[in-house]
C-alpha cells in the first residue's frame, strides 16, 4: 500500500520488484487488496504485452492512514 500511496500507480511488476516478493505472493497480495477495495485495477497492453496497473483507491487511502495512525499511536505510548 505505500508504493501505491507514494505514487499514483504501479504495474504489476515493478511493484513485485520493489518489494521483493515473487509472482504467487504478490498475487495473494493484490488479490486481498483488492478483495477489500482498496485498490482500483486497470488492465491494458503495452506493446501488444498485457499491462495491469494498480491505483489506490479512496477506501484504501483512508485504510492506510488509520493503520499509520494507529502505529503513532502505538509508538507515542512507549515514550
């Protein structure tokens, strides 16, 4: 969710590589991310090559910043 909150879309495998992950995980990922609405999904081709990019949504960004919210919070009461 952070590479899609710091960008405004990611492919497919760009993403797997920043993250380290290989097809089947990456894939279980997107596909629990997806399940939730969290991200929007756009499929196309890009020299004749199938292409499918990932866009977060507005249900994942508010997900995402409740989730940092709650690592502060968390980070806060050990101080």
């Amino acid at each position: 969710m952070s590479v899609l909150i710091a960008n405004d879309s990611y492919d497919f495998n760009s993403m797997k590589e920043i993250i380290g992950l290989t097809d089947g995980s990456m894939a279980s990922h997107i596909k629990a991310l997806e399940k939730e609405k969290y991200i929007l999904v756009n499929k196309s081709f890009v020299d004749r090559k199938p292409n499918t990019r990932y866009k977060v949504s507005e249900k994942g960004r508010t997900a995402f910043r409740k989730h940092l919210d709650a690592l502060e919070a968390v980070v806060r009461s050990q101080k």
